[in-house]
C-alpha cells in the first residue's frame, strides 16, 4: 500500500525516538531507537478529467484546496 500523497507526494519521515528529557550528561549517551513519521492520508473521491477517481490525499492539500470531493459518486 502506498503511504503517499498523490497531490503533493509528502511520504513517510523518519526520526530518533528519545525516552528522557533532553537535559544534563545523560543525554549524549541515552537509548535511542528509529520510528517513522507517516502523513495524515485520507481517501478522497475526486474528478480528475471527467472520471471520478479515488486517491489518497493528505489532509493539508484537503485543507488548502488542492482537491476538490465529488458530493455524489453517482454508482448505478
């Protein structure tokens, strides 16, 4: 599954998890491990040359309008 925006293209971050704050001698030597930062993605039915698509959007592009949501899928 692809944890893409198909607008915009933000894919998932990664970053350093830290179990303690980050003050004093210990923290050049504390435990540390990887995790990942995924994007808000939300699936939008949307018009893209007069075909109804459905695509994974995040929320950003959403909010910005970038996209425009299809009110009625109009499925017979």
């Amino acid at each position: 599954m692809d944890q893409a925006c198909a607008v915009c293209g933000k894919k998932p971050m990664s970053g350093n998890f830290i179990r303690h704050p980050h003050s004093g001698g210990w923290a050049l030597r504390a435990p540390k491990k990887k995790r990942r930062f995924y994007p808000n993605l939300q699936t939008v039915h949307t018009e893209v040359k007069g075909s109804v698509l459905k695509l994974k959007v995040c929320v950003q592009c959403i909010k910005a309008g970038k996209v425009q949501r299809v009110s009625s899928i109009g499925i017979s």
